[in-house]
C-alpha cells in the first residue's frame, strides 16, 4: 500500500465512506483563504467535517469555523480534537453544528466567509444539491468562496457505469451521475462502506450549479487526489475540484 493509503483513516461511523488525515489540494485552498483572513470576522462553515482535519487546520490559520457533521459521535471526535490540538484562542472560535446538510442548518445571510465542502456532495440528490447550492449563495457574504470536491465517475469501482454517464451526458440529462442502486454497477468490496445511492459529480454539473445560485466560478476541474487509496485510481480524474465566490 502507498504512504497515501496508509494515512487514510478507517472508516466512518455513518457509513459515509472513509476520512482522510491529510489536506488535499482543495482543502488546503481553504486553509490558505483562511490564512489570508478570509475567514477572520465572518465564520468558515466545513460541511461534513468528519474528524476535523480541515475544521482545525482553518482554526489554526486564523479562522472562525463552523465546523458541521451528520454523526454526532463525529462532532464529538471534533471537540475532542480541538481540546488536544488546539490553543484556547482557537477553541473559542470554534462552534460544532451536527445536522443534515443542507436542510438542518440555519444561518444568517450574509454570514460566512468561506464554505468548504469536502466529500458530501456525492450523497446528495439533485433537489438536495440544488437546496445546498443555493443556501450556500444565500449564507456567503459577497466575495465568500465556496471550495467542493467530490467523487466523479471515473473511479475503477464505477468503470462499467461509465459509458451509461457518458450517455445521459450526451442526452444533457440534468443528473447524469445519479446511482439510486449503486450496486448494480460497482462491485468493488470498498463500496460496503458506502451508501445504497450516490451520485457520482463532475466540473460540469458543479459549474452549472454554482452559476444557477449566482456565483462566480473561479476553477472547476477534474483530477486525483494525492491521498486517494490506489484502489480507487482510474485515469487520473477520480476527483472533481470547484472553487466559486460571491460576487460584490
């Protein structure tokens, strides 16, 4: 196993896939807008915190984060976290929010500075995202960013659904990568620890996403993440990156 599957953490507890401990391209993105002080009046909201990895690195980068998780025993895990890992300044810009993204949270408009979505997206209907996309818009405060990354198609576990995606690409259906039975194409023993449904994105779908609620996409792009485990790899666009702002 390569040094990246090796600092995979084990799996969640809601049977949400698995939780990394290391910072991808985009989470790190997120923890350099915080550094810049994106993020230092108005709050950062990490949706689907897991285990707190970007939850705390934003914190010691200067923000205040709202650190969100469907898993209480993961919201816990956080806290627990932030109490070892962290400074008293730090703990005391940090807020926990369990809850169903998008529909159990409730925030101001105009309240975040930043919103970081990391590996959530791909349990989501198309309503659900639609909902999520637009809260987002309404939470951020103009010129908020937005950083999402996702699970895409072109994983070797959903080789064989690949050419039926490709064709509702084709038939511009507005939800190619919906998977209601996941199990009719993948196979592979690592999606027992996935949900039932999925839906797999792309820069395509994201993008029209994030331009229907009003942002500006500043980068929407497939590619691997260097702490993917092996056994997901493909060709190289296993994950899809989005980063948008609010405009002025």
């Amino acid at each position: 196993m390569s040094s990246a599957g090796k600092r995979f953490r084990p799996l969640t507890r809601n049977r949400m896939g698995w939780v990394s401990e290391r910072l991808s391209r985009l989470s790190q993105e997120f923890v350099a807008y915080c550094a810049a002080g994106g993020c230092a009046e108005t709050p950062a909201l990490d949706v689907g915190g897991g285990f707190g990895v970007a939850s705390l690195a934003a914190l010691k980068a200067g923000a205040r984060v709202i650190a969100n998780d469907l898993d209480e025993g993961h919201c816990a895990e956080i806290e627990r976290r932030a109490l070892e890992n962290c400074t008293e300044a730090e703990r005391a810009r940090l807020t926990v929010a369990c809850g169903r993204f998008p529909k159990d949270l409730t925030l101001e408009p105009g309240s975040l500075g930043a919103v970081h979505v990391s590996n959530v997206l791909h349990f989501l209907s198309g309503k659900q995202l639609d909902h999520g996309m637009q809260a987002i818009a309404h939470w951020l405060r103009p010129e908020g960013k937005l950083f999402i990354q996702a699970a895409t198609p072109y994983q070797s576990p959903f080789a064989a659904f690949i050419p039926e995606y490709e064709r509702r690409l084709a038939a511009q259906e507005p939800w190619p990568g919906w998977l209601p039975k996941v199990g009719l194409y993948a196979k592979h023993r690592q999606m027992g620890q996935m949900p039932k449904a999925m839906h797999l994105l792309d820069d395509q779908v994201l993008r029209r996403l994030a331009l229907a609620a009003g942002l500006v996409v500043e980068q929407a792009t497939l590619w691997r993440r260097d702490d993917l485990p092996q056994g997901l790899w493909l060709d190289g666009r296993e994950t899809v990156l989005l980063v948008a702002r609010k405009p002025a």
